[in-house]
C-alpha cells in the first residue's frame, strides 16, 4: 500500500500532474530522463493564442515542483523495471550520475574552463554548449550537468582534463559519482513521456538538410526566443542576413501515409502563431502552405482571422518540391484555389515537422506491460478508462504520451490522470509546513548583512570588502560580512548561527535574485527561528555585476546603493505569516451532463461529500441525444449507462430538476442554496452547464431534401431508405460571432463512413476538414477511401450564405474545381454548432467571466484551462467552449483533481501578502474595491468594508489607489517600506540616477535574465521590486522626482501575461494621470516611462536601461534641480 | 448559386472500382502537380489534382493523358498513397475507346500486331542483334531467359548494350536462352495506348513463348518489359519469375560467380529509371554493381531514387513527338554534369536514347552508359 505516485517525464503534462498529486497530499516521485524539467515547452518562445511567454509561464512551475516537499525529482532517470498492480506497485530506476552536487550556485564558472564544444539539443543544435552545462538559463533542477559522453575525463576521450573541477569555487563537481538505483513503491503510475518531432531530412522533396534556410519549426521558435541562439534575431543562418520572404510548409510528416497518418493538432495554430511573430519583426512577406487549418482551440480561429489580417498569405497546397537554387529556396506548389502552378523563391522555409511518439516509448510500455495503437502512442482506454487509463490498471497516460496534443489539452489530461491515480492511494499527507519561531522581531531592528563573492561572479567585479566595511556603517546593521557562497549548504548554515549568535532580527543578503534564491534564504531563516519574512535580498550579481563587468567602481556604489536599499527596507519590515483559511471538504458540481457526471463521480471516489445539481429530471446532458461517439464509434448510450452508474457507485449526491439559487463565500468556503431551498456549504465549485445546439437560421424549401440537424440525425437513426446524404458543417460555427465548435468535422464523418459502408451515397461540405483528434484523420482517410465525397467552400464566408438546399439537392460552389455543383440529396444534415446557455445566477454570483463568445472564461488559456478566474471555481465541458466527448471527460476529470487539490488540505496557505485596513483612517470611498481585480473587497459606500483574505491575491492595486495616507497597507510592500528604498537609493547623485519599478513576475524576470545572459548596459539604475506594477502610487513617483532622481521607469507585464487578472491596466491609466500631472508641472515628460518588459526580455531590459541613461546623461544637474523645486507641494495621491 | 453553370455531381462516372477508389482518396493537395516534371521544368502542362477532382465529382476531367510519361513521380511524394498512373491509365483506356487515342500510339500499335515491335521494324531482323556476340553459354533452350525488348533488338546503339549483358551471363557461366526473331513487344506499347484485349492476347502468346523455352527466370534489359512482367503478367496467369538485368547481376556478384576486376578510375553518376526504381524499388542493385568496379567513384546527383526525374521516354511519350527544347532529358543530362561525373550511367534503353539526345543537342562532354557496358569491359571472364 502506497501513498505514492510515478509520474515518469518531466515535461509539462508531467510536472501539471505531479503539483497536482502533490498538492492533493500524494507523494510524488517525477522522473525525467533529460537533466532538467520543462520539456518542449521551456523551448518555445511564445504560445498560441495568448502569445505568453512561453517559459515565463512555465518556469514558475517548474519552481514550484523544485520546492514542493511532497515531490522527489529523478533527474536522468529510467524506469527499469516494474512489478506488483494497481495501489501497489515496486518500480526500479535507474539514475544516471549528473557528476555535480546540489551545492553546485550556478555560477556558471565552470562552462569557461571546459575545452568541449558541443551542439546545445535545447537549440535543436543552433547553439553551442559544453560538456559541462545547463540546457537553458532558467533551467531547474538548476544545478548544471556533465555530459560524460563527450567529457574528456571518461572514455573514449578519457585524457584526464579536470579543468571544470578547478574553477568550481564551492567544489561541487565529482567524477565519483555512481549510477543510482532507486526503488520506488508506488500506487500509481502516470505516464507522461511527450513527444518528438520528425525527421525532416527524411522527405527528400524538402531539401531539409541540404540548405542552411530550410529550417524546421522548432528551429525557428529558437531563433524567435530572445534568450536563442541569435538572441530573437530573425536571420538566415546561412549568411546571417535578415529574411525577407518566408514559407511555412505544413504537414511535415504527418498527414502523410509515407511517415504518419495521424495529425500533429498544433501545427496549424504555432505556424499562425510564428507567422504573426515574424509580421511583427518587421516580416511583410509571409506564406502559409496548408491543407486545412485546423484553428479548432478557443480563440484560434479569431488568430487565423489576425493573422489574415495582418497581411500572411495562406495558399491551400502541398507543395510539391522544394529546391535551394543560387539565390534563395525555390517552392513548387499547385495553388490549388486557383488552380495555378506557380514557382516562388522565399529566403527561408520553416517545416512544420509531426509530432511523433518517442522512440524509446516502445521499450517503456513493454517495461510497464502496457500497450501501444497502431499510431505509435499509448493505447487507452474509453469506456471505463475515461480516456487516460492504459491497458493496465493503476496506469495512466497523458499529454503527448497518448498522442499529439497542445498544452492546454496536455495539460487538463494530467490533471485528469491525477484525479485517477489519487484513487489508488492509502493516505494523503497534503503539505503542511509548521517553523516554531524562537525570535522576537518586535524590539529594535539587529540587521545582520551577508555579502556573497558568488565566486568571481560578483567578486570578480564588486569589491565586496567595501560593501561590507559600507554596510556596517548604515543604521541597525550590527553584523555584516562577505562569503564566497551564500546560499551553498555551508554559507546558508553559517547565516544561521550567526542569526543565533548575533541575536539578529532582520537578515540581508546582498548575492543574487530573490526570486531564485529567496527560498534558501528564507529556509535559513525559519531553521535559526527567524519569521521567514524578515529577509531582504540585494541582488547585486543579476542586476549588477554581470551587467556592468567594465564598471567595477560604479558597480561597486550601485552595489552599496542596493545593499543600503535593502538594509531600509529590512528595518521596516514585520514579521508576518502565511494565511491559513479552513476549508469545508466538500464539493458542489453544476451540471448533470457528461462532464458533471465525471467531476462528481471522480470527487466522490477520493471521499469528498459531492453534490452534483442538474436542472433537468435526468441525468446525461446532450450525451443523451447521441448514438455513437466519433471518432472510434463508442456506443453512446452504454458509455452514459456505464457513467451513471460508477456515479452512483462512487457516492455523489445527486439533485435532480434543481438549480442553484444563491451562492457566496470564497475558495474552500461557499455557501450554496438549491431552488428546493437545501442549504450546502462547499469548499470547492465546478460549472459543467454545457451548452445548447444551435438554431439554424437557414432558407430551404419543404420536401425534398429532408433536412435535419446532426443531433436530430442521430436521434431519429433512421433515413427511411434514402439514397443520397449529404452533410453540411460549420452551420452556426466559424462566423463573426464564433469560432470551431470542434465535434462536427469528426462525427460528420464518423456517420458518413457508416452510411457510406451501407452502399449509400455520402457527401460532406466543409470548408476545412479539422479531424484533429486522435483516429480522426485515420477516419477521415478511411472515409474517403470508401468513396465519400468532400466538397470545400470557402473558408471565409458563413456557411449559411453558401449553400442552397432545395430541388432534390444541395447546390454549393467547390472551390478546388472552381466549379458550382448539384449534390443530389435525399437528407441533408447540417452539422450545427453548439451555443454557450443564456444564463447562470450562479455563475453570475461567483464572478466567473464569458468569453466574447459567451461561454465561461478559464483563468489561463494555455495553463489553466479549466481554472475559473474565481479562485476555487472550476469549469468542465462544454461550459468552457465547444468540446467533443474525450475533451469534456478529460477536462471534467482535471476540474476535479484542482478541487481535490483544495478539499484534500484542512486548510488553505497563502502568502500573507493581503492587505490591511485600517477603519480609523479609512473613509470607505470604495476606491480600492474598484480596482481590485479578483472582487476581494466588500463593502459599502461610506458604510462597511472588508477585504476578503480568501479571495485575495495580493497584487497591491488597491493600495495604490487610496488617497489616504495609511488607510490601507500590505505587508511585505508598505508605503513606508517602498518610500525608504526610493530614498536609498536616491541618497547620492540622484540627478544621475535611473529609479526603476519592476514587477515580480515579468519585469524583474527580464531584469534577471539580462543579467544571465550578460547583456551589458549602464550602471546608473535601481531597481525596487513589487508583486505587480499596480503597487506603484502616485507618491513613490513624485517622492523620486522630489529626490531628484534623473528619470523614473515604471516596468511590467504584457498586458496580456499579468499575473493578476490585468491588474496591470491600473498601471497604464495611473501612468497617463501621472504624466498629464509632470507636464503641467513643467517636468520633462521623457522623465517618466511606462515599458512593458517580459520575463524572456532581457534585452528589452537592458535596451530601456541603456535608453534612459542615455537621457539622464543629456540631462543637466540644474534642470533636474529646478524640476524637483517645481514639485513641492504636489499631493501625494 | 445562380447564372452559374451548374453540374450535377454524378457518383458511377468511373467504372473501374479499383481506380474510383484511388480517385476519391484524394485529399487535393496538389503535391502531385506541384512534382510532376512536366509542370516542374516546362511550366504548367498537365494537373492531375485538378483532374482527380473533377473526376471525384463525376466532371469530365479536362486532361490530356497522353502527356504522363507514367514516371510516378507524383506517386512518390502523394501522401495519400492515390496511384494517379492508374487513374491516367483508365483515363486513356476510355479515350481509346472513344477513338481519341493519338495517331501515333495507334500506329505503334498496329506495328506491334504486324511486326511484334511498335517501331515497324522488321519481325525477321529482330534476332540481327546477336550478330557477333560473345556469348559461349547461350543455349536453345535454358532455365534462364534474357528477354531483350523491342528497341534493344533493333537500335543499333543498344544492341551493344544488349550484346554487353550477355557476353556478362556467359562470364558468370550462366546458361540462358533467347527468342531471336520469335521475341514479341512485351505489350507495354499497347497498354500506353489504351488497349487492352490485344493486350491479352499478347501477353498469353508471350507466356506461351516463354514456356517453350523452359524458362522459370525471365530477365529484362528494359525496366518498361520488367514493369509489365512484374505486375500485369500475373493478372494473365504468369507464375514464372521476372528480375530485372541490374537485380540478376548483383546476385551473381554478391555469389561472387561474376567478378569484376578491370580498374575502372572514373567518375559516374547514375540515373534511376522511372520504372525501375518508383514502381519497383529498384534502388540499391544498380549503384552495388557500379560500386563493386575498383576505382570507380560513384556520385549522386540531387533528384536521385524517388525523386529521379524522367527522361521523357516512359508512358509511350518516348514513341511521340516532344519538341527538342522541352525535354525532361534535357535537364536531366545538365543535372547529371553538375555532379561532375564523367559518366551518366542508366540501365534503361529509353533513357540511354533521350539523354544521349539531350547530350548531343546542348553539346555536352558527358558519356551516357548502361551499366552492363561498364560492367562488361571490367569484368574477368571465366
């Protein structure tokens, strides 16, 4: 018995379904066969449709699976061998050495010294690496890695080399290392291995391979990503010069019964995506080469629409030949709309390779005993299996293991694969941290300073002794002193005791970023009995010495600066505690449809009190309408006889004919009342209302044909003997108003084949053919094969418009023929969509969003596909968007792992980062309840307020917008707090000086990274770090340019990426005010600046620093002088 | 939809079951036309998406098929695996029927019932090849037959090539028989035009001819023979078994009765014959024998295997009229110099005709070779 689970591959699907398990209270041990975590998708520079950041939204994850205390990281790790059955499984694993120690700080000393220059695989070999390395900067585990295949100090270079283990500072690297066996027992086991892509070189008519442009898709996101190997240059890596005419082949490999016959499902959209990327590089000249686009996902048709928009050239064909000739990359192609061959030279040519099951996936299922699809990828199981169990009980599969998939459906299959192995556990042991606090923080501050050398990374630029001999001089600092590493195990141990001896109260370190290492710091703290929160970071390596390496003088000043702003802050802060609210372990599920039925079923299985509410007198939803199930043909009715019944089975409570009337509360405490007048109290909700189909609103005469609607079709069974049947798609979908509604193009053909088989004549008009689910293209081949006609409209126009029924046929223009045909047709069924419901009072009461199409709105396309914004509120099914069967089960399974994730604690943490009132001060204006972006405050004009803990997220956007001075405050980041670093760092030369505001999650992440990638830029700014932008006031502005300060930047998210629900666009319409305000004032305008810097933006960072000192430096001291005068007296808010 | 000429789409146009299930696999994608070498190298000529289109809509298919050389180029890179030649070939089966066959392909088909070979020689000079032949093992009748084809018989240019091969079979000391004047068109001139019950009666006349001599093994020099021995005799009743010229000698090499030992020191590229390599994969045979002749180095140009470009010869083009400036050899010939070889080296007798013309037409240094001849002059007899 076990209560533990194998989650084997460490991309993003396997680290989705370890954090949930994890968090569920399951130990988790996540084995990965590469160095490091994160999979492809650390890889990609942007993702579709959002255009986040790809790694910027990755990496926190990946973090957070680093520190989670209930997950165990094989790294280099095999599963050798596994035994015993569901709930209790003995598996082996053999770890690979990684011949460096977890001491290792990544200082990064040892690359120089290593001889080895190797191809990096991360840059799918564009960039170069050494045998000692880390893949990718934001790397976890973060430790780096020898390559002992290429090592010069094993066989077969063995010539004894050892120049690594010299430079290493803290002595971290052994060649003694072993490989290690590790026997696991487990109750589960989730498979989450991923994909790989093709082989372009093996379709000779592509010249992969045999012309430097000729890049594969992959290749091309490198060159996309700033951090890449031509740091987000678009250039032909055969003479370096700028592109100007650029093809997209897609298709490459699959769709192709030469390789694959299966569709790759995100080839279409990253293409788009990558196309829209280069548009914006300045890139007029864009072709997509397609056979169908298959834009099926939320908003992706809205993208396709963009990208057409914004000038790419999409040309239906598969080009026939592509030839490098002297000047340029020759693309023979039918264009097959217009029925032209044309020849066209493009400077560059990216090939959407397949995404294909990994090789070594063959000897993994024979060592876990499960099996394999014709495809390739893990064969699983629908009825019964829920489509993530494989052939043997207790495994599981998800993401790309069990075919082509994107993130967000990678993503919501593992955490569906985890809601099904939670079942096999014993005991759940969530994570709970308890530090007895042994020091008392209320007296007068006892500062104790911690330089760090970092090696030679900041010593070798810093002069650290003079920090030091500074540090002491600043107020409260009672001890300060340098190590060569802080955060190695003997430096952070050292910090302790000094903590101990020196009776400190507040620690600063003065080394790298807080977002890395502010974890190991704040670990050090809680074991010498410190409150974790009394700990400041200067990060003078990032932000300092990496970026000003010919400065050493103003590298050192701005290192004392930082020291000293940390220092004031350190002074001012109070000790505070992680936020614990109860939850009730209980669950509440809206919707008795398929997806409901899933969420209950899976919720009650792992022992949660779950009431599911379904307005209806009967179970089922619309999977009731249905016959069978394409694209495998599962027998509808059995499939839902079967769910109802392993509902019944698992013990949920069922509420038929009732709805929710009212609903209140926050995450891990709602308060439900039903129409029937029951009262509930839930910790956690999921919304699986479904959808309704659409009403088609289309013109044809009575008689012949008989028209029907797909559900109608499959209701009725039964043609009364017609001959000729003809299917229309897209009736309601793919218009102005909506987008895909993704079952149709499969079920169309699914019945079509049927009807086809039976000797009847089949035909289906589309105007792309989106059998992107797994088997569907295989269905739609087979389809064709047996003789069903495929008649394509045009992509552009609605259906409706093009189509007319009447007169024994459907008459339509095919565009491939360039022709206007007559299908003869006895039955025309038009494939409608499906429409999101009118309205739920409970949504409506939970402050869940809709989309623009009116369906729910999910807190994060890509990552959080089934999270609703409201915290605690879970979406499944159609009431998020138009799904077919597979998609509502596994998203309905995701939604229930989430709220497990919350049932399963007695409590909920949060970071204590939640605002305080203060109702002597406070006037009850209900500003800050206005902006705040997740309704966390309540109250009443000039009557009551209160913030909602629960519903908090800590962003600080409400404090900035109180004019009244300390009515409101957040710990971690006061006024008072942000005020004493701004005068830090304005105490010398203001005047030359830049101050620059940097949001936690992107900004100062892109600040971090150019420090990674040392970019160089000028040592005049000072950066104060807040949870979001929207932190930033009015009076940290004016106090800057009072201080005298040369320029004052403010840095965020993308509006798009904030991490706070557009938090963000506070800071956008501040910004405007405060400008408005300078200018009247009589302050140069280019003074202040808003910029938008991701975390993958280094550069940008380093550009925007390099910019505005360029400004301070035009600027005279006087003038700055004169301006600051002009200021006083100027309100604070 | 209206004043718009409006067709009615019709499901039974195709009578063939086989090629109406070809035709409706199609997804249209256009690679076939985008890959055919009509189209790639002398603008656009033939559509065969469009015409799989039209005809997966019951519309006429506004299509010449008597332009394919059958070369399957389009094949090769298909990625719904339709077999268009099959397609064109049902296509020119109904223009023969319909009397719209070309005058030339008809012709040829006269000169095949009358003569035995589509050229109109003389069936009494067709055994003039074996005239001076060093061949000690040849017998009346063998286990072995070398069938020689139509053009081999004739042209005198090839005959050399034909003599090279069996003077080859005799080194190795393999006893075989041949025809001579009883040898008849292996029926590939009358399956390009359209026809097919004379077809028959061919092939069933050929069998026959091939059981009286005793032979179990049938060897062909030319690819287009081999192509209808291999895949249409079968259909007719054949059992006995077809190899390829190129296939035959890499056995005897590998079973080391053939050695080759001359030195050769030059430079060759060589050319895979549509019918040879597309239909029947013959890839690999060829370039072993090539590379078994000590000092040869072998260069391969950059269309080679399945993406090797026509000469122009196959589907019966190579009996009709191309104008000399639009020949698919021609472009061949260059890409076969801009390896740097010295020699361009085929084991088709069509292509040895067309590059050789393509050579003299533009002037070319290059040397155009079956692989036989190389063979032969390095090879060590017994």
């Amino acid at each position: 018995m076990s209560d533990a689970v194998l989650v084997i591959g460490g991309g993003i699907a396997g680290v989705q379904a370890a954090l949930d398990l994890a968090k569920a209270g399951a130990h988790v041990y996540l084995v990965e066969s590469s160095p490091v975590i994160g999979g492809k998708m650390a890889a990609l520079d942007k993702n579709f449709p959002t255009m986040d950041c790809s790694i910027c939204i990755e990496a926190p994850k990946l973090s957070e699976v680093m520190q989670n205390k209930n997950i165990t990281v094989i790294t280099l790790g095999e599963v050798v061998e596994v035994s015993g059955e569901a709930g209790n499984f003995r598996v082996k694993v053999l770890q690979k050495p990684r011949f460096v120690t977890d001491e290792c700080t990544r200082c990064g000393d040892c690359v120089p010294a290593c001889p080895i220059i190797l191809k990096n695989e991360f840059d799918v070999g564009m960039g170069a690496r050494k045998a000692i390395y880390l893949p990718f900067d934001q790397a976890e585990p973060g430790t780096y890695v020898v390559d002992i295949n290429n090592c010069l100090n094993e066989p077969p270079n063995f010539l004894p080399c050892n120049r690594c283990v010299e430079a290493c500072g803290p002595k971290c690297i052994d060649f003694n290392m072993k490989p290690q066996v590790h026997e696991l027992n487990v109750g589960a086991i989730i498979v989450a291995t991923g994909i790989e892509l093709f082989d372009a070189s093996l379709i000779p008519e592509y010249s992969y391979g045999r012309h430097p442009d000729i890049l594969t898709a992959m290749e091309l996101e490198r060159l996309l990503q700033s951090s890449g190997p031509s740091r987000g240059e678009v250039i032909k890596p055969s003479d370096h010069s700028h592109p100007h005419r650029i093809a997209f082949i897609l298709c490459v490999g699959s769709r192709d019964r030469r390789f694959y016959n299966f569709c790759s499902r995100v080839c279409c959209m990253y293409s788009i995506k990558q196309a829209l990327q280069l548009v914006d590089h300045g890139i007029k000249d864009v072709t997509i080469f397609y056979m169908d686009i298959r834009a099926y996902g939320k908003g992706f048709d809205e993208m396709y629409e963009r990208a057409r928009r914004s000038g790419v050239r999409f040309v239906r064909s598969r080009p026939g030949r592509i030839m490098p000739n002297g000047s340029g990359i020759e693309v023979v192609y039918d264009d097959t709309v217009s029925g032209e061959l044309r020849r066209e030279v493009f400077d560059m040519v990216v090939l959407a390779t397949a995404l294909i099951p990994p090789e070594p996936l063959k000897k993994l299922a024979s060592t876990l005993g499960i099996e394999l699809a014709e495809d390739g990828f893990i064969k699983v199981r629908e009825i019964g299996g829920d489509f993530i169990a494989t052939t043997r009980p207790g495994i599981y599969a998800c993401g790309g293991a069990s075919g082509p998939k994107d993130i967000p459906d990678s993503v919501t299959e593992a955490s569906a694969a985890a809601a099904y192995a939670l079942t096999h556990l014993t005991a759940l042991n969530p994570p709970i941290e308890e530090v007895e606090e042994k020091i008392d923080a209320s007296g007068e501050p006892r500062v104790g300073v911690f330089v760090c050398h970092c090696g030679s990374n900041i010593a070798g630029v810093v002069d650290v002794k003079e920090v030091v001999a500074k540090a002491r001089e600043m107020p409260y600092v009672v001890h300060a002193e340098d190590q060569r590493f802080s955060c190695s195990g003997a430096g952070t141990r050292h910090i302790e005791e000094m903590i101990r001896e020196k009776r400190l109260n507040r620690v600063v370190v003065a080394s790298c970023s807080p977002k890395t290492h502010g974890p190991v710091f704040m670990r050090a703290c809680a074991r010498a009995g410190l409150n974790p929160y009394l700990l400041e970071m200067a990060n003078i390596r990032n932000l300092n010495s990496w970026v000003h390496k010919e400065q050493p003088s103003e590298a050192t000043a701005k290192a004392i600066d930082l020291t000293a702003m940390a220092v004031q802050k350190a002074i001012r802060l109070t000790p505070v505690k992680k936020l614990h609210t109860p939850v009730v372990q209980r669950a509440l599920v809206i919707g008795g449809g398929v997806a409901g039925i899933t969420a209950a079923t899976a919720l009650a299985r792992l022992g949660f009190e779950t009431h599911l509410v379904e307005k209806e007198n009967e179970l089922g939803g619309m999977l009731r309408f249905l016959g069978e199930i394409a694209p495998t043909g599962v027998d509808a009715k059995k499939f839902l006889a079967e769910k109802i019944e392993e509902l019944k089975r698992a013990g949920a409570i069922i509420h038929l004919g009732t709805e929710v009337r009212e609903i209140s509360g926050f995450v891990g405490n709602y308060r439900a009342t039903l129409t029937d007048g029951t009262e509930i109290d839930v910790g956690a909700v999921i919304i699986a209302t479904g959808g309704k189909p659409h009403r088609p609103e289309i013109r044809y005469e009575n008689g012949k044909p008989r028209v029907m609607t797909l559900i109608e079709y499959e209701t009725a069974g039964e043609l009364d003997g017609a001959e000729n049947i003809t299917f229309i798609g897209c009736i309601g979908s793919r218009n102005q108003k909506r987008g895909c509604s993704r079952y149709c193009c499969q079920t169309m053909i699914y019945h079509a084949l049927k009807l086809r088989s039976e000797g009847r004549k089949v035909a289906v008009v589309v105007k792309d053919v989106r059998t992107y689910s797994r088997y569907a293209e295989e269905l739609y081949r087979q389809a064709a094969h047996q003789g069903v006609r495929f008649i394509r409209v045009d992509p552009e126009k609605p259906m409706e418009e093009q189509i007319s029924i009447g007169n024994g046929g459907v008459s339509v223009h095919d565009i491939l023929a360039g022709a206007s045909i007559n299908v003869p047709t006895d039955v025309a069924v038009l494939a409608t969509a499906i429409d999101p419901i009118e309205e739920l009072s409970a949504a409506q009461q939970l402050r869940v969003s809709k989309d623009s199409e009116g369906f729910f709105l999910e807190l994060h396309p890509k990552l959080g596909p089934v999270e609703a914004i409201t915290q605690g509120v879970f979406l499944a099914g159609v009431a998020q968007g138009p799904k077919d069967v597979r998609e509502s089960v596994s998203q309905a399974l995701a939604a229930a792992a989430k709220a497990a994730a919350i049932l399963s604690s007695p409590y909920l943490e949060k970071e204590p980062f939640i605002p305080v009132i203060d109702p002597n001060k406070c006037t009850k204006c209900m500003r800050c309840a206005s902006v705040c972006p997740f309704g966390a405050i309540r109250g009443e004009l000039r009557k009551w307020i209160e913030v909602v803990p629960g519903l908090c997220q800590g962003c600080g956007a409400c404090v900035a917008e109180c004019n009244v001075e300390g009515a409101i405050t957040i710990p971690g980041f006061t006024d008072e707090q942000i005020m004493a670093q701004i005068d830090a760092a304005l105490a010398e030369n203001p005047e030359k000086k830049v101050l620059v505001f940097a949001c936690n999650w992107c900004s100062y992440a892109g600040a971090d990274l150019a420090g990674i990638l040392k970019i160089q830029y000028p040592p005049s700014s000072r950066v104060i770090r807040t949870m979001c932008s929207a932190r930033v006031s009015q009076k940290m502005i004016m106090r800057a340019f009072e201080r005298g300060a040369g320029a004052v930047l403010v840095t965020g998210c993308w509006p798009q990426d904030c991490h706070y629900n557009y938090a963000n666009l506070n800071t956008r319409k501040r910004f405007e005010r405060w400008a408005r305000l300078l200018e009247a004032k009589g302050v140069n305008p280019q003074r202040l600046q808003l910029h938008w810097i991701s975390a993958a933006e280094g550069k940008r960072f380093a550009e925007k620093m390099r910019e505005a000192h360029e400004l301070v430096e035009k600027l005279s001291v006087e003038e700055i002088r004169a301006e600051a005068s002009k200021l006083k007296g100027v309100r604070a808010a | 939809m209206t004043g718009v000429q409006q067709a009615r789409l019709v499901w039974d146009a195709v009578d063939d079951p086989a090629v109406a299930e070809a035709i409706s696999l199609c997804f249209q994608c256009g690679a076939c036309t985008a890959s055919c070498p009509l189209n790639i190298f002398n603008g656009s000529r033939l559509n065969p998406r469009q015409a799989l289109r039209r005809m997966q809509l019951g519309l006429p298919a506004d299509a010449d098929p008597y332009l394919c050389m059958m070369c399957a180029a389009c094949e090769a890179v298909c990625p719904r695996g339709v077999r268009i030649t099959d397609v064109m070939h049902w296509l020119r089966r109904r223009l023969y029927q319909q009397n719209q066959a070309p005058q030339r392909l008809v012709q040829a088909l006269w000169s095949v019932y009358e003569e035995g070979n589509p050229w109109g020689y003389p069936a009494k000079d067709r055994g003039k090849w074996l005239l001076g032949i060093d061949a000690p093992t040849l017998r009346q009748k063998a286990d072995i037959l070398l069938y020689v084809g139509c053009i081999s018989s004739y042209d005198v240019r090839l005959q050399r090539a034909a003599r090279a091969l069996a003077s080859l079979l005799s080194k190795a000391g393999v006893e075989f028989a041949v025809l001579g004047e009883r040898e008849r068109c292996c029926g590939d001139a009358v399956f390009n035009a359209g026809e097919m019950d004379f077809l028959e009666e061919l092939i069933q006349e050929n069998i026959n001819a091939f059981k009286e001599k005793g032979a179990s093994t049938v060897i062909t020099i030319s690819p287009h023979c081999y192509r209808m021995m291999r895949f249409t005799y079968p259909k007719y009743g054949a059992d006995f078994t077809v190899m390829h010229y190129t296939e035959y000698l890499a056995q005897l090499v590998d079973n080391n009765r053939l050695r080759i030992n001359g030195d050769a020191n030059m430079s060759i590229t060589y050319h895979d014959p549509c019918y040879l390599g597309r239909y029947a994969r013959v890839y690999e045979e060829p370039r072993r024998l090539l590379e078994s002749m000590r000092g040869a180095r072998l260069e391969e140009m950059q269309l080679a295997r399945d993406l090797a470009l026509c000469c122009g010869g196959g589907g019966g083009r190579i009996m009709m009229e191309t104008k000399p400036e639009e020949r698919p050899s021609n472009m061949r010939v260059k890409q076969a110099a801009e390896t740097g070889a010295e020699i361009l080296a085929t084991s088709c007798p069509y292509c040895i005709i067309n590059f050789e013309d393509s050579v003299k037409l533009q002037r070319m240094q290059l040397k155009v070779m079956d692989v036989a001849e190389i063979l032969n002059s390095m090879a060590e007899g017994r």
